[in-house]
C-alpha cells in the first residue's frame, strides 16, 4: 500500500510503504497512526485536502484519548504478550541496581530539563558535559581530551572519519568527494575487528571498498589474534608508493573475540611514521581505570581516539557510549558532529553524569576490579582440569578467559589448532564445544558465557564478566559452580567422543540400518532403520522410510533408559533418522544397537502384516464361502429332505436326534487359512500359539532397578544424571516399556475365537442357515451337554 504525503501544498511528495499486518508492537501501533494521521491517496489530487471520519483512526486513538494507566497497561501487554507462547530456555534478565535506576532518570530528567529557557538549559548543560567528559579523561588516563556521545558504538568512529577526512583533505568541506579522487583514503583494520565495521563505514563515508584494507594477524611468532606489524608496514608502504593515502588505522585493546590486545605502542609509533590516526577498541580498556594496568594496554592512552562502553562495564542500562579523541580545531570536530550547536543533543551525558557521580570513583574501579578478579578465578582452576585448553593472552592481567574441550589429556597448553586424530574429529569438537557452552550456560546462567567461533582453535566457551559481570551479578561462588558443573560434563564429553567410533561400527554390523555421518551433532551419532523390501519404489520406499524410524523414535522415547533419542537439529540436513545424544561411560552400545534393530524389524513386520491383512481377508472369505456351500451339501445329504422340513424336521429330531458329521470352522487370520473346531470340542478350551520370546539380549539379565543399555558392573549409579543427556534440564518421568521381541511366524494352528473376544475377526462355517439373523447356525452348539462351558461358534459372516 503506498502512502503519499503531502508538505504545505507543495510539489515535494514522500513516499511511504506501510505492509498491512496485525499491530502487535509497539512500532506497529505508532506506524499505523501516523500513517493515518497523514493519510492521502495518490490517485486523488483532492485527498490531502479532505478531512478523515474518526472511525478512519484504528485502535487506540480514536476517541478523545486514554488516561496513564490504560497506555502503561498496553505497553506491559505489548511488553509479555508472548511470554507464554516462548520455549522455555535459560534467559539472562539483567541485574539493574541503583546505579540502573540512576541512568534510567537521567532519560526522564532531559525530556524535564530540555523545557528550561534557552540561557538556563546552555549554563546546565554545558555544566553537565564538562564534568563528565572530565571525569571520564581522568578515570580512563586520557588527558587533554575530548568526548562524543552516542547511542550506537560505531558512531563514534565514524564520526572520528569523517574528523580526519576534513582534516587531510583541505578543500573536503567546499569540494566534497572530488577531492578524495586526487588520492584515494585507505583505512586499515585488523582481521580480528568486529565483523562488518569497516563496511558500516565505507558505506557511510560513500567510499569504496578498496578504501578499506584488512591486516592479517600474526602467523609465525606473538599471538595469532595480534596484527601482523610486519605485514601493517608493508601494506602502507605499496599504498603510499601507489599513490593513496593512509588515512587511519583501527586497532584492538581486547578482540571481540579472544579479547587480545594489538602491540599499541609499536602501532602508535607507525602511524606517526606515516601521519596517521590511530583509534583503539575493546573491553581491555576499562582496565586503564585499576592502579595495575598491563603495559601493552597502557599504551591506548596514547592513541588519537577511543571508544568506551560503560553500559555493559559498570551495568548501567540505556547509556550511550563514549568516543574520547583529541583534536585541535573545534570547526573542523563541529563539521565532522563530534561536537553540536543544538544544546539538547549535548543532554545524553545526563545519565552517565547522574550514574558516575552515584558510584564515585571507587565504586566504579571496585566493579572494574571484581570482573577481572572473577576472570583470574576461572582461569586459576582451568588450570587444573584435564582435556580443557585455554586461550589467555596474558595469563595475570587478562579480563576474558577462552577455552575449550580437546581430546588432549593435558590443559597446560595453550593456543593452536587441533591435531586430528580421525577425520572430522575437528567438526565434532566444534559441535561438542557448543553442547558444553549451551549446557554451561542453562546449569550457571549467572556466569554469562557465550559461544565464540575463532580461526584457528574452532568453537569454544567466552567467560568475559566486564561486559556481563555488571549487569548478571555474578559472584565467585557463580565461577566455582561453573567450574564444578564444567567437572561433571568433561567425561561426559569424553566418553560421547570415545564411544562415537564404537557406535559407528556397531551399526555397520546391522544390515537393515544406515549409519549417518552428522559432524554437527553434539552426542554418539545419528543412525536410519532401511525397510528389506527391495521391490518398493523409490517414493512408497521414502515413505515407508519415514513411517518406520518416526515409530521407532516414538519406542525409544518411551524406554526406560538415560539416553535422548531424537530428529536432530532443527535445521539439519539429514532427515528421517534417530540421533542419540550423550553417552555415559557404563553406556553398552552394542545392546543398544541390537535394541535398535530389534525394534526397528518389530515395526517393519507389524507393519506389513496390516498392510497384507486386506489380501488375507478377502481370500479366507472367498474359501470360506466355498466351504460352507460344500458343508451344506453334505449336511442335506446326511440328514435327508425330512429334516429340512421346520415342524416335521423338530418332531423327527425329537424321536431320532442325528448325529452330524460335519465340524465346525475357525478362520486363522494370521495364517488365511480355514481350520477344523474339533481341537477345540476335545479339549474343551481354545488353542493359542506359543508366546514370542524375548529378544536375546543383555538387558533380559539386568539387575533390579538397573536401567537399559548399562553394562553390569560399569559403576554408574542408578540415578540420572543431569549431564548425561543433550539439552537436559531436568529429569524426566517415564514409563517402563517391555523389552523388544524378536518377530515369530504365527504359528498354524487354528485359534477359535470365542464372542467374548470381538477383536480379532473370524469366518465361521457350519451350513445351518437361521430365518431370525440371516446367518448360519451350527448343531454342534444345540447338542453341547448342559453345564459344559465349551465355547460357541458362531458361523455367520
């Protein structure tokens, strides 16, 4: 639908698409009003001119307004509206104390504040963004300084380009970007950056892709996270001697992922070199508050320009972020917008003024501290524990803790790739990795930690408190419960990697299963149940596929066992299979294989037998029905015409009663076959086949209480762990399911079927038709003795 709106009558017209869904947010509702408020039809010249009916108005704007209450009503239903409707999963709700409430005021103090006479709101805020651009250069060591506030952290730097572009380039503010054509501005960034930083800003600043130049990272010696210096040199010199013109380099203190700190100084010194500007990032810069500050980190402190968050540092909520630089020339900050005339937009200091002066100055090195404290902690007891790496720049002053599980027994190691020991083994610790960061996270949501994907050593576990300690409140006892809960799922991890071999073999050995090789599925494997009927098409054989291993699924849910069999990922690429989880160290894999097989042939076979029930049905009628006529025959023959007469024939019985030679019949459902009743009159009761045994496996020998595939012996215990299934945050409740049977031939004999038992259908056969039902009678039920409880035949169809 297109919107055209109309500006005092004149030809400027704006455009507007507005898609016509539910207004279920908060956006929607202002969306769909100010469309409407404004609403004019392109095809009318006369539109923008007529005045709209009130019910034009959707929802709440009708009418004459609504009072508080109702709008903050709308807004907390907006707010929990799909509470409900949400998976359960572990959410991190941030901690906001005091200090939160402080730089929440300050929001609703600048709207109060921004009403105040223009002389009294210049003297205000000029008050406000001196003192905490004061008190933000000292705290942080940044002398002689400058600062720009902003909501969204790559602001600052873009703005700081836009700061050396008219500085550089003389006739920038009169020429525009002819200018750059003279030489073109390159900007250098570090391949560790944030990903799409340098693109945000080549497309802000409307230059080129090739203006933007990524330095790789250390290959042969320091960290493979720091870069290259080296190669940063060569790479200017061949822009220089090419005519272009370095213009600024974005360096990292604490990489967004390993939290690694460039070689600052070394960095510093090139761009004087070259006369270029040198902006710095990171969380490693909130430790430039502490009295102990690591030299490398020190260094920032040198740098032109550089950006802080102090909302995830200090765990204060909605406050901008800060770019500190230094510059001489305030008309050329005033061009670029580091700096406003408009005394309203300097207001966004207001709640980090509020905060900072609520926290003081030990308040805010005290949190500073206590996240870099929390991460020597962790790090101090990773240390200990086997088949666990770490990844730690500096192993005393480092605020982020990188690590992952290997299959090594060591952890005194750090960094590198992974020495693959099969193939794939890199994909299935990666997959392994993020299971562990997932199950850390729900066990410990108070830790914070997150999953971070790196170059070289794969996936592993982020423990950085500056950016969640604050706001989460997390506390040593936090990291001693993430380090205990860590204990409990490394053997887990270690045997799941150890048995995945086992159980892939194990498969193979089964003709009638497929093993599917998923390197993204954190447990032993993923294993597909293949019907043995070669002559189904490829589509019914798909289908029957998919119908088999769903009701498989189904069965093995239901067992009594500590495994999770389910579809997979929800995205994954292989469908139509059952993926088992996690293994424990007494897990019997091949009774698990063999229950597997076992149940899978039940399901097949059952299966197959419904589908030829239809066939055995029909054909058992047709000799049925042949049957009988020839009973019939041979019973008129035997008793003669006088019998057939009604009265006649009850007088002549009862003077001289006949004894029939003709048996009855019982239709075997499972064999399509036609038996005699005279097993069943001999003995008095019915005969049955014999009861399927057992599938024969080691689970028929289990002790009492022991669960489903657990090798006797083993040590686990009989209680279920928490850590022993894929995404498992509580114990489950099941229902005992019997143990698998392996498929027998049913057997031959006739099994009469009594009416007591209406389930299983059945065609009798005697001939002695009835005028009260329609159907055929037998004599053999007339001439039962009186209080024998043989069972009656019924031989109607």
């Amino acid at each position: 639908m297109s919107i055209t709106l109309v500006v005092n009558d004149t030809s400027l017209r704006t455009y507007c698409m507005l898609t016509q869904v539910r207004c279920t947010h908060l956006k929607d509702y202002l969306t769909c009003w100010f469309c409407c408020l404004f609403l004019s039809s392109a095809s009318d010249p006369d539109a923008d001119r007529r005045q709209f009916s009130r019910s034009s108005i959707p929802g709440p704007l009708q009418g004459d307004g609504q009072d508080v209450a109702s709008i903050l009503q709308l807004v907390q239903n907006l707010m929990h509206e799909d509470e409900e409707e949400d998976k359960p999963s572990h959410r991190r709700m941030q901690n906001v104390g005091e200090q939160g409430h402080m730089a929440l005021l300050g929001h609703s103090l600048a709207a109060y504040i921004s009403v105040l006479d223009r002389e009294r709101l210049r003297k205000l805020i000029t008050r406000i963004a001196s003192d905490t651009t004061l008190w933000l250069c000292r705290l942080f060591r940044y002398e002689s300084g400058s600062a720009y506030y902003h909501e969204d952290d790559r602001e600052g730097l873009l703005k700081v380009c836009r700061l050396v572009i008219n500085t550089r380039y003389e006739d920038y503010s009169t020429e525009g970007y002819t200018v750059l054509n003279s030489r073109q501005p390159v900007i250098y960034q570090s391949a560790t950056c944030r990903p799409g930083l340098g693109q945000h800003l080549c497309s802000q600043l409307a230059l080129p892709l090739s203006s933007l130049c990524t330095v790789p990272c250390n290959t042969m010696f320091g960290s493979q996270h720091q870069m290259d210096i080296a190669l940063l040199d060569k790479l200017i010199r061949e822009d220089v001697e090419t005519g272009k013109l370095p213009l600024l380099l974005i360096a990292n203190a604490g990489t967004p992922g390993a939290g690694h700190t460039d070689k600052l100084g070394r960095l510093k010194e090139l761009c004087e070199q070259y006369g270029m500007w040198l902006h710095i990032e990171g969380v490693n810069l909130a430790t430039l508050a502490l009295w102990e500050v690591s030299s490398p980190v020190t260094a920032a402190t040198r740098s032109d320009s550089m950006t802080l968050t102090l909302g995830p540092w200090l765990g204060l909520p909605a406050v901008p972020a800060v770019t500190l630089y230094r510059h001489e020339d305030p008309a050329l900050s005033l061009a670029a917008g580091l700096t406003s005339s408009q005394p309203v937009e300097k207001l966004r200091a207001l709640p980090l003024w509020l905060s900072l002066q609520y926290l003081g100055h030990d308040g805010i090195v005290e949190k500073i501290r206590h996240a870099v404290e929390l991460s020597q902690q962790l790090l101090e007891k990773l240390k200990t524990l086997a088949s666990i790496k770490t990844s730690v720049e500096d192993e005393l002053n480092s605020p982020v803790v990188v690590f992952r599980f290997s299959q090594e027994t060591s952890a005194e190691s750090s960094g590198g790739s992974v020495e693959g020991y099969f193939a794939g083994e890199r994909e299935v610790l990666d997959s392994l990795n993020r299971w562990l960061c997932e199950r850390l996270a729900q066990l410990v949501p108070a830790s914070g930690v997150d999953i971070v994907d790196l170059e070289d050593e794969g996936t592993c576990v982020r423990f950085t408190p500056l950016m969640t300690a604050a706001a989460l409140g997390t506390q040593r006892s936090d990291v001693d419960l993430l380090v205990e809960r860590l204990t409990e799922l490394v053997p887990v991890l270690n045997c799941t990697l150890r048995l995945r071999l086992d159980f892939r073999e194990e498969v193979y050995r089964h003709s009638a299963l497929s093993y599917i090789e998923d390197l993204s599925w954190p447990g032993l494997g993923a294993v597909r149940y293949e019907p043995r009927v070669e002559e189904l098409t490829d589509s019914k054989r798909k289908l029957e596929v998919e119908k088999i291993n769903s009701e498989l699924l189904v069965k093995l849910g239901d067992l009594d066992a500590d495994l999770i069999f389910s579809t997979g990922l929800e995205f994954g690429p292989e469908k139509d299979c059952i993926f088992i989880g996690m293994a424990t160290e007494d897990l019997d894999v091949a009774e698990l294989v063999d229950t597997i097989a076992a149940l899978g042939r039940d399901i097949e076979e059952n299966g197959r037998l419904l589908e030829n029930m239809t066939e055995v049905v029909r054909k058992g009628i047709q000799e049925a029905e042949l049957q009988l006529q020839k009973d019939n025959q041979d019973k008129l023959m035997e008793e003669g015409v006088l019998r057939q007469i009604p009265l006649v024939g009850s007088v002549l019985n009862w003077f001289s009663p006949f004894q029939s030679t003709v048996k009855g019949r019982t239709f075997n459902l499972a064999a399509g076959s036609l038996d005699s009743t005279e097993p069943t009159y001999s003995m008095k009761a019915q005969t049955g086949g014999l009861a399927s045994p057992e599938t024969p496996t080691s689970s028929a020998k289990r002790l009492p209480g022991q669960r489903l595939f657990r090798r006797e012996g083993a040590g686990g215990s009989d209680s279920h762990s928490e850590t022993s299934s894929v995404g498992q945050a509580e114990d489950f409740s099941r229902e005992r399911f019997p143990q698998p049977t392996t498929p027998s031939p049913v057997p031959d004999e006739a099994v009469s079927v009594v009416p007591e038992s209406p389930e299983t259908p059945q065609v009798p056969a005697e001939p002695e038709p009835t005028q009260e039902n329609g159907e055929f009678g037998t004599q053999e039920e007339e001439r039962q003795p009186d209080g024998q409880d043989a069972p009656v035949e019924e031989t109607g169809r």
